[in-house]
C-alpha cells in the first residue's frame, strides 16, 4: 500500500485535510475517512478562500457542507492571495501556495495534528517535473513532489487524474470545478493542456509514466546524496574524525577550524575555508546547500545560478567579503573561515502572511502586555517599547487582550454584486463610525450570516464596538497596539490627520485611562481607535466585495 510504504499514517493520528472542493481533495477526504476507522485517525478539514474568483465563497460553503455531512470539524480560512504575491514580489500560484501551506500549519499546531494530508497526484507529479525542467532545475527539481515531507503525506500521488475521477463518480461524489485551471495565464496550466497532449501524440504516449520513472529514479538518489552531505556537514560541525577514502580524506582539515553550532539553535554555519575550496565541484555544491538549510534557510529561491556565483566567491578572489542570497541568506568569508546564516528566512517572509489566520482561534496576550511601562519597573528602551506595544490581529479569529480588558473578533464576509446600496442622501447618511449607512451594513452583516445559522446574534449595536473596513483596501497583516508619542490618524468624515492626543482630549476620556485604549494598526496608520473612532481607511462601498468586521466585547 502506498501510505504505508511511505510511513504516511499511524494509528491515532490526528489529520488535517486540505480540501479544496475539486475532485482531488474530495476524493482525499473520502479515501481518508474510509482509512480512518483502521487507523483510528481523527480528521479536520481546512480550506483556504483565495479570494480570487467570485464563486471563491461558494467553494469554501461547499466544503462546510461537506465536512458537517461527514460529521467532521472545518476550518475556513480566507486570505487576500493577490495582495500576497504582489507583497512578495512573487507568482499567484506561489503566493497561494504559501497561503495554504501557512493555514494548513497553523491549524495543525493548534489542534496537534501530526500529519497534513494534500490531494497531489501523478498529473501533478508530471506538470511539476516539466515545470522544473524548464527552469533548469537540479536533481531536487526532478524529483517533483516528495510522497512525504515533514508531517505533510501525499496518499494520492500513486493515482492518475483520471482514475480520482472514475473513483468520486462511482462513489458518488460531487465536486467543484475552478475555472483558473483552464486559464492559459498560467504556466502550469499550458503545461497540462498543451505540451502534455503534444508530447502524448507527437513523441511518446506514455510520456506521462516516462517522466514519473525519472522522478522516482532522480528522487531516491538525490535523498540518498543528501542524507550524505548532511551526515558529512554534521560530522564537520561536530568536530568527529572523518573516515580516509580518495579525495574525501582532503575534509579532514576542515575539523580543526569548526565552530559547532549551539545546540538547538542552528542559526550559523562555519567552516574552514582553505579545505573546502579543495573539496570536488558537486561536494561543495551539496555543502553549501546543507550549510544553508542547517542555517535556517530556504533553497525553494536558490537557483543554479545563486549557487554558481555563491562557490565563485568562496573560492576566487581575496579574502574577506559577503554573498547575499535569496531568503535572506548571507555568506560571509575571511582569510580562513567562510559563514552562513539568515539573517531574514522564511521566518520574515512568513510575517508577510501573518494574517492569513484561517482558523477559528483565541489569541491570547499576557495582562499588560500592551504596556510599554509597568509601575515599579525602570523605563524601557525604545526597541523594547515596539516589542510590548504591538501585537497581531488574525484574520478571521479572536483575540484576547487581558491587560485591556478586552477581546477583538475578526471575520472577513463575502458580498455578492449589487447587495450593498447606500441609502437615499448618499453619504449624508453615513455614521461616523462606518462609510456604510447602519441599515446597508445591518443588511450585508444579517444576510451574509443568515447561512451560518448566527440570526441571533445583536449585531446592530448602536455604539462603537463594531466596524467595518473593505478588506481589500487593507494592508495586512493587522496589528493591535496602545497610544505612542506623535500618533495620528484621519478620523472619518475629516479631510486631513489629527492628533490621537487631540481626539482622544476632544471624545474628554482622562489621562489615566488614555494608555489602556487598543489602536488597529494596517500599513503602520491607524485603522481604528477601538470603542471610540474609525479611521477614514478602507471605507465600504457600493464595489466592497470583502468586507472586514471587527467587533470588540469587555472581558
């Protein structure tokens, strides 16, 4: 059995499923919960909203759907993957990649999950091997999609496109089909709808189980070389005696001039420099790739050419000098020794996407976290102010801040065309507190939650404890933080800034009382200053079709 042979499941493990509605993931969720009583595996299912398509809501409806059939819990996540990718100077379907991976992690995390499960398959396997291909990869590349990796398993990669299909059918399944990957945008896509069919009739028709054979050839020995160069990377930073054979005895120097990393925190590599210029071109190659993950980096952005320029440096010209590489990774030398370390991973990228917190979660932060002053303790220093004053808001989720006395919930609802419409007199009508006149946003609020069954809830309040923002006018990710020296904000229906101290002077809220108010930050402005004013950012309108609410409750 494939799971099996790849150690992708044991008994009581908890799963996350990434389900995005098509027939892939469908059929996943349903091999899954066949699978489950055997192993006794208790299943969550996850799915991220892109917020690219306009039928993106109903697939993430579909999935509810589905996992409440299935009687399992569901996690729905929605993240601006647009904004994403232009933040990261990246492609949408990289951009949604780390999206999805990000939620998937997250909601693992919480709930303690030990495996993540995603619906790849052959075709999949196929189009990423091509991909790779035509960018040049090395032999990671052609190895494609890795059965397991870490806690994520890929149960599916053993079956065809077809063969999942012929498999919902005579279950029973439906499923969702997302007209992007018919879209000619996209590489992948070209790939799968026309080099694929060329190649079938015009060369090989087989070519699909060809290029499978080499990934499965080129992926077995390139995990073998690698768990090589990592075997001889540690033995180096260990300082242990490595064993003489051929030109590998040359490595031997390189012990005397290790400095072994602290345990537990792999965030600096060093090595002797002399040696290791000595050492064969495709050792090095692999030493360097080892130093940069054992460092903390990412080779998912280090191409050929990084590495090229990379091992040039270490081994021409004089010495001293730095290498910055892709992910933050810096290679730095000197007359005998040559460093790696990040100095901005996937860490700082991820940060990016912070707010991608898909999971219906509590965050929670310690009493008086807020505060950048205690009493009885000595001034803090300025850095040490930022680190206490600010802290994330997901979205969507809840979080608690104790040393406030307060809870902020967040949650980003879906608006069809035409269901906004402002109210006669146009923006006379509007509140202060949000662009929407109170009985359109009644409206949006009531009849988006009309499908989760929350009626009930008393949304309209008739106070501050609740606005609305346009999502897509945000930059993310949010943050809550208290007042700071020289704060200002553009409170609604004013054309200019204002000072905090002066709106807060002018709403007559006493001194003593004025560090403890929370401030919604998005881009470094202030969106909201909670309980009291929304700023003129991101107003809702007509064309809103992601709105944002946050609703603040007294602990």
């Amino acid at each position: 059995m494939f799971s099996t042979r790849h150690g992708m499941f044991g008994r009581g493990m908890k799963v996350v499923v990434g389900v995005s509605g098509g027939a892939d993931s469908v059929g996943l969720l349903q091999v899954l919960c066949q699978l489950a009583p055997e192993y006794d595996l208790r299943l969550h299912v996850v799915h991220l909203n892109h917020m690219l398509r306009p039928e993106a809501a109903d697939d993430a409806a579909f999935v509810r759907r589905l996992a409440r059939r299935l009687n399992l819990p569901v996690t729905i996540g929605c993240a601006r993957v647009g904004a994403i990718a232009r933040r990261l100077k990246t492609g949408i379907e990289e951009a949604g990649r780390l999206a999805r991976y990000r939620l998937f992690e997250q909601v693992a995390g919480r709930i303690g999950a030990q495996r993540i499960a995603v619906g790849h398959h052959e075709g999949d396997q196929v189009e990423t091997v091509l991909f790779n291909l035509m960018r040049g990869a090395g032999p990671g590349g052609l190895a494609g999609i890795p059965p397991r990796r870490g806690r994520v398993v890929r149960p599916l990669l053993c079956a065809s496109r077809e063969e999942i299909a012929a498999y919902c059918r005579v279950a029973g399944l439906e499923w969702r089909t997302d007209a992007s990957n018919l879209s000619p945008e996209f590489l992948r896509n070209r790939i799968r709808h026309c080099l694929l069919p060329l190649l079938r009739k015009e060369f090989n028709p087989r070519i699909d189980q060809a290029v499978l054979r080499l990934a499965e050839i080129v992926g077995e020995e390139d995990r073998w070389i690698r768990r090589h160069a990592e075997s001889l990377l540690s033995q180096l930073l260990a300082g242990k005696r490595l064993r003489q054979s051929g030109q590998a005895a040359s490595a031997q120097a390189l012990i005397s001039g290790v400095k072994p990393v602290p345990s537990g925190r792999a965030e600096k590599v060093c090595l002797t420099l002399a040696t290791f210029v000595c050492l064969p071109l495709a050792l090095r190659r692999r030493l360097l790739l080892a130093a940069v993950r054992r460092a903390g980096g990412s080779l998912r952005h280090l191409g050929y050419q990084n590495v090229s320029d990379c091992l040039d440096f270490l081994t021409r010209g004089g010495p001293g000098g730095t290498v910055q590489l892709p992910g933050g990774v810096r290679v730095s030398k000197d007359s005998t020794c040559f460093t790696v370390v990040v100095v901005s991973d996937v860490r700082g990228q991820r940060s990016e996407i912070g707010f991608l917190n898909g999971e219906r979660k509590r965050t929670s932060v310690a009493p008086g976290a807020l505060w950048a002053r205690r009493k009885g303790q000595e001034q803090d220093s300025e850095a040490e102010r930022e680190s206490l004053a600010s802290v994330p808001l997901p979205v969507p989720g809840k979080t608690s801040l104790p040393g406030l006395g307060l809870t902020i919930r967040a949650r980003v609802l879906d608006i069809a065309p035409g269901t906004l419409r402002l109210a006669r007199g146009g923006c006379s009508s509007l509140h202060s507190r949000n662009i929407m006149s109170r009985d359109i946003e009644k409206n949006a609020i009531m009849g988006a939650l009309d499908t989760e069954g929350e009626m009930g809830r008393p949304w309209d309040t008739g106070d501050d404890s609740r606005v609305c923002f346009d999502y897509d006018q945000l930059e993310a990710p949010l943050t809550v933080r208290t007042r700071r020296e020289g704060d200002r904000l553009r409170p609604f229906g004013m054309q200019g800034a204002k000072k905090l101290k002066k709106l807060l002077g002018e709403l007559r809220i006493p001194g003593r009382d004025r560090d403890k108010i929370a401030l919604v930050v998005s881009g470094g402005e202030i969106i909201w200053v909670v309980g009291c004013r929304r700023a003129q950012v991101a107003p809702v309108t007509e064309q809103t079709r992601h709105m944002l609410i946050l609703e603040t409750e007294r602990l």
